[in-house]
C-alpha cells in the first residue's frame, strides 16, 4: 500500500503542476526554475562549505568523506521506493544498535572521517517542471560542490542508479580526467536506452562509458544480463565477472589493484549485488547474489584511492519490519567512508 501510495503522490504533483503550468508563460516558468535550482545548489553549496571548514580547522585530513543523499526514484524502470533510502540509511548509520567504529577501526563521529552535506531537492526541483537534463546537471554541480571544500570526497546515497551517471560525469570532470569504477551489481546496467528512457537506472553506465569519464569499468556479482549486457559489455571494453564463475574470480577480486595512471578509483554499490537473504529490501530481487563478507573483503583488500562512492537501489518499501537492509545499507556506507578518508 506505502508503495501504490508513493507513486500516486508523485503523479499528483506532476499532474497538478502540469494543469498550473498552462496559465504560466514560458518565460516566467524559467526564471522559477532557475531560482529553485540556484536555491538548491546555494543549499549544498553552504552545507559543504560548513563541514570544509571544520574539518580543516581539525586538520590532519588529506581526504575526508561527506555523505550526499539523492533521493530519485523516477528512472526505476519497476519500483520508485529508492527515492525514499537516504534518511533511512543516515537513521540506521546512527541507531545506536552498534557504535561508531568502522572494522577498520576508524571513528564515523570523527569530522575528518564522515560528514554530511545533506540532500539534492529532487522532489521539490521537478515539482517545479525541471527535465531530467537540468536535473541531472544540478546533481553533478552538488556533487562538484563538494568537491570543491578539499578535502571532502563525496559518498552519494541513492536513489535509483540513475544518479551514478551525473555523480561520476562530475567526479571525472572535477578531477580532470576518467577514473576506474568498481561497479558491484546483480545487473550491468549498461542497456543503450532502456524502455526509451536514456537516464534509466539500467542505462546509466552506458551514458558514463559513451562519456569517456571512465577507464575501466569492473561489474562484479552479475546474475541478470541478457545478450545486450553482454554486447554493451563488449563494446565499452568492460570487464564483467558473473556469480557463475565468482568461485574461480574470487582470488583476485579480493586482491584488486586499480587506479593507477588515471585520477582515482570510484565505487558504485547497488544494494541488489548481494543476496537476496542478506539485502531483501531491494526493487529487483535476483537469487544467487554475493554474501555480504564477499563484499566486504573485495572492500577491504582494495588497493586504490577511493576519490568517490554511491550506494543505492536500497528500497525501503520492500524491507523487513526490523529495517534489516537499511543497516546492510547503513554498514556498507561506513566502510566506504574509511575507505575513503584518510
């Protein structure tokens, strides 16, 4: 019912803001568009600007990770309840159910390990009739933001997969070059245009390798791709390794060495690549995924400077009661961020 009742809110803002639009010249539209995405980049403009400040006056931070939520959902080709994760994930980060210590042993109440710039308006930016093109630029302008208060590195929180396409765009245009992308999924996410949408959550990586602001691109836990995956696969030169063969892969997906002669490593996480057991709060469930220990030392082992994260697809609608996937969510975000920082 929450699912049937979150779609139905989003359509009635848009069918409203549709039927006001009429009476409104085109220009006069523009110019309110212009101000709510001037608003809303001067809102993480500030946030960024705040949590910079104070971890350089801590000092000792070459890299610091900032939490940026962006709550889309709308690209999801099944279910929109990604739109919903990122307060579900900072309130399971802080629950108190464990303390704030990462395996690794670096404290998340530490400024110099993690903060949080808050989230992108996306809900209020489309209320007001902005297209996913603009939306999209006002994502990479966030993220670019925050990027801008060294040494803040950002870790997005999803949202859809959508995001990772402008988060990356940003990443690699920030830095001022193409970067090597860990991408753990069940799915490649690498359709040309997906049911004709070409933000889909399925065809964002294939925007990120059309737009050269990646290297190589490694997608581990692949359970669901069909011959265009494959074929995409190929025409990008991406190195996909399928839980088929994940038993022979394991060695070296534990032992990874990457970023070297590019700009940096980044790490985008869909929820899904794990096993539904592990992380049933997912829109697209597929059986046969990786445990979360799999995940972790993949993680952990990692040789590389981290300039970047996402976590996304967590679906809060399709969680247990006890919001067992918002701390798997939750405890993938931690060990990014001391991944990260240092």
């Amino acid at each position: 019912m929450s699912r049937i009742l979150g779609k139905r809110v989003i359509h009635n803002f848009h069918r409203l803001n549709s039927a006001s639009f009429t009476s409104v010249s085109a220009s006069s539209i523009e110019e309110g568009q212009n101000r709510v995405i001037d608003a809303s980049l001067t809102l993480i403009r500030e946030r960024a600007k705040l949590k910079g400040e104070l971890v350089r006056l801590l000092g000792g931070a070459k890299a610091s990770t900032s939490l940026l939520g962006v709550p889309l959902g709308h690209n999801s080709s099944f279910l929109q309840g990604p739109a919903f994760a990122p307060p579900r994930i900072r309130e399971a980060i802080w629950c108190g159910s464990t303390n704030s210590a990462t395996e690794e042993g670096k404290e998340l109440k530490d400024p110099r390990v993690l903060t949080d710039v808050g989230d992108v308006p996306v809900q209020e930016i489309r209320d007001c009739g902005v297209d996913d093109d603009r939306l999209m630029n006002v994502i990479s302008e966030s993220v670019k933001l925050v990027m801008e208060e060294e040494p803040l590195r950002p870790l997005v929180l999803g949202g859809d997969h959508s995001i990772s396409y402008p988060v990356v765009r940003a990443v690699s245009e920030k830095l001022g070059g193409p970067v090597d992308i860990l991408h753990l999924d069940a799915h490649p996410d690498i359709y040309d245009c997906f049911e004709g949408n070409k933000y889909s959550h399925a065809s964002s990586f294939a925007r990120i390798m059309e737009g050269g602001y990646a290297r190589r691109l490694l997608q581990v836990g692949i359970r669901s791709i069909n011959a265009e995956g494959r074929e995409q696969g190929k025409r990008f030169g991406v190195e996909q390794y399928e839980m088929r063969t994940f038993s022979r892969d394991r060695p070296m997906l534990e032992n990874l060495k990457l970023g070297e002669g590019v700009k940096g490593v980044y790490i985008s996480i869909d929820v899904d690549c794990l096993d539904p057991a592990f992380a049933p709060g997912v829109s697209h469930i597929e059986p046969g995924g990786l445990s979360f220990r799999d995940v972790l030392n993949i993680l952990h082992n990692l040789q590389a400077d981290v300039v970047g994260a996402d976590v996304v697809e967590f679906n809060p609608q399709r969680d247990t009661v006890d919001g067992m996937t918002a701390m798997v969510a939750a405890k993938l975000v931690r060990e990014l961020a001391a991944k990260i920082s240092k």
